[in-house]
C-alpha cells in the first residue's frame, strides 16, 4: 500500500502540477520542473539510504525482472562465472535469467533442502574466487525467507534483488555493488526501477547490450536515454519525503519490526495458524502462514475480506495466506488482522 498522504497529495495536484497548468503526467521530462523534481527524488533516495558519492542512482523501467537481464549484461566478464544464492522463487528467476545470458552459473546456495525455508550459514557460500559478482535475494517476497546478515564476499562485488526490503531499514551501500528494486512495494507504484550502482561497474556492458539497461549510458544520461516513467519516478518522490518525514529509515525499521513481531506473535501462539519459515531468517515485509485444515483457506479469506482486510491470497504459485506489511501498512492495521485472526480461530478452532 502506499501511504495515505501520498495518495492525497497526488489527488491534490493531479491536474495543476506546481503551477504547470497541468498534471506531472503532461510536462516535459526535460522541462525544468520535472528535472528538479527527479533530482530531488534522487537526493532525497540519498539521504534516506547514505548513498554514498561513488554510486549512481538509476530510475530506470523492465522492472526487477529487467534488472535480472541488466546485471549479467553489465557486469558478467566473458572469462568468469558468476554466483548465485538460491533462496526461493524470486532468486530462481533471476538464476533463469543469468543461465540464459551466461555459461558459467555457480549455484554457490541452495536452500531446496528446506524448502526454502531457511538462508544459508554466513559460512556455508560456495563463493568462487575472481567471480564477476555474486548475487542473491535479501528478501523472498513469496517465500518469507529474510537473510539476517549481508553476505561476505572478499571482495567479489555485491548484487542484490531488494525488491521487497529497500527502504525498510537502513542498509550499509558500501556493501554493495549494485543494488536494485522493482519500486512497487516500499518505494511507491509500479513502472519504475531504482538502481543503484558503484561506479567501478559502470562501462562494462557487454557488446549488444540494450542502452536501456546499459548502467554506463543510463548513468551519463541521468537515466533519460530515454523518456523515463514520469509518473512512477515522481510518486516515488513523494514516498522518499514522506519516509524522511517519518524520522528516515531507522525509525521505519523499528515500526516495521514491532508490526511483523506482531503477527508472528499471533501466529506462534494460536494452534491453527503456523508460518513455515525458520525464526532466525523470518521477514518482516512477507508474512506467509497457513492454516491446519487448508480447506479453510477460502472462508478465511472471505470472512477476512467482509472486515476489510485486503489482499490476504497467498502468492497463486503456493497459496495459502500471505500478509505484506510494507512501509504504509499502520500498526493498525497489523492489529485489525491479528483481532481477526483470533476470533476466527475461536470461531472454528
Ligand atoms: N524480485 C522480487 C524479490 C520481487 O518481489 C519481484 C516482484 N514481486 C520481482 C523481482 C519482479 O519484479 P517486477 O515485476 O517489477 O519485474
């Protein structure tokens, strides 16, 4: 969800936008307002997350899923392999992809024997020297699986899926060499991606590779070698203020923790529900959790959804029950579902 303010705001200046006389969908994205409108985005990104000077940040399209293709094109050497984590649904997609643009994939984890239900120990990566990167997913959107620390990797750069954890809590940059995450989870509406990347990776690109997705001409170019996603990189504005307004990432981690405590609270404690996924690795962005007789599932989530509790369906590959409580989700709301999980299970407990 995003939050109620932005919403708002959108609504209240849809159709004269800063005083163009018209909505941002209709300006020029080289126009003035617009370029200073992106660039503050940008800073605002920065100092939500300390981006530090030597990286580029991107606003780019193609989704995560782009970015899946962009990081073997950008950043796979001809000579090396890369690794992988396999954590759950969405590192499996990102390995399809890297297996289809490159010969030499290392599986250096794989959490099949869980279920993926787990991440690997610190200590357990089959890393492989002189990698081009090693990539994982520090957050499994439909598994739940969270990894509790950030992978060490000797200097081999660092890429990570954050799709569904960036700007969740504060996270080191320094750490990474590119960081990428599809905007429609904490970041603000759909069509837009946000890179970010050091800039010892830039010009590396393999020949043919797309000037979309190419980190180099994007970065030169401000991320308008072409038109950008106008609409969805200004909504993301708003998001990142209204992140800074809410005292910046420290204090939406701390909200974010209390509201997954919460649920898990709930859900540990009821004899109905449970949540696959081990404690030390559980997400609080993704709360999957299913019920003892599965034949429930649908009056669960019909009776759920008469409370106005939304979008509760279990991704469609696992079904089940997932709760997303992204940043705009209000403790209030963790507390509506948690009340009426409860009396659900005193109803047919
Ligand atoms: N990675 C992760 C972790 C995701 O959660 C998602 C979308 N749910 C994707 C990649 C794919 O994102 P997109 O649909 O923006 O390509």
């Amino acid at each position: 969800m995003l939050p109620a303010k932005v919403l708002e705001q959108v609504r209240e200046e849809l159709t004269d936008w800063q005083g163009s006389h018209c909505s941002v969908m209709e300006v020029s994205h080289r126009g003035k307002t617009f370029m200073a409108a992106a660039h503050e985005a940008e800073s605002a990104l920065r100092e939500l997350l300390a981006v530090p000077e030597s990286y580029r940040v991107l606003f780019l399209q193609g989704g995560a899923t782009g970015q899946f293709s962009a990081a073997p094109l950008n950043l796979a050497r001809a000579d090396s392999t890369v690794d992988y984590l396999n954590t759950g649904a969405w590192s499996k997609k990102a390995i399809d992809e890297a297996r289809r643009l490159t010969a030499r994939v290392n599986i250096a984890a794989d959490e099949g024997a869980s279920r993926y239900t787990t991440v690997p120990a610190a200590g357990a990566l089959r890393l492989t020297e002189g990698a081009s990167y090693v990539h994982y997913t520090p957050n499994e959107t439909i598994g739940g699986v969270e990894f509790p620390y950030v992978p060490h990797t000797a200097g081999v750069p660092l890429v990570a899926d954050m799709s569904s954890t960036l700007l969740s809590r504060p996270v080191d940059v320094s750490r990474f060499g590119l960081i990428y995450a599809g905007a429609q989870k904490n970041l603000g509406i759909a069509g837009l991606v946000v890179v970010i990347v050091h800039e010892a990776l830039l010009g590396m690109a393999r020949p043919g590779t797309p000037a979309v997705w190419d980190y180099q001409a994007m970065a030169k170019e401000g991320s308008m070698v072409n038109t950008p996603p106008t609409f969805a990189w200004y909504v993301a504005g708003l998001v990142f203020h209204w992140l800074l307004k809410q005292g910046g990432l420290t204090a939406v981690a701390a909200h974010n923790q209390t509201k997954a405590q919460l649920l898990y609270d709930a859900i540990d404690g009821s004899d109905i529900y449970s949540n696959p996924v081990a404690r030390q690795c559980r997400s609080w962005m993704n709360v999957p959790f299913i019920l003892a007789d599965p034949k429930l599932d649908s009056t669960f989530l019909t009776e759920a959804r008469a409370e106005g509790l939304i979008n509760l369906e279990g991704h469609r590959s696992i079904g089940g029950m997932r709760a997303s409580l992204y940043n705009a989700m209000p403790l209030a709301g963790v507390d509506a579902l948690v009340a009426f999980m409860k009396e659900f299970e005193r109803r047919r407990g």
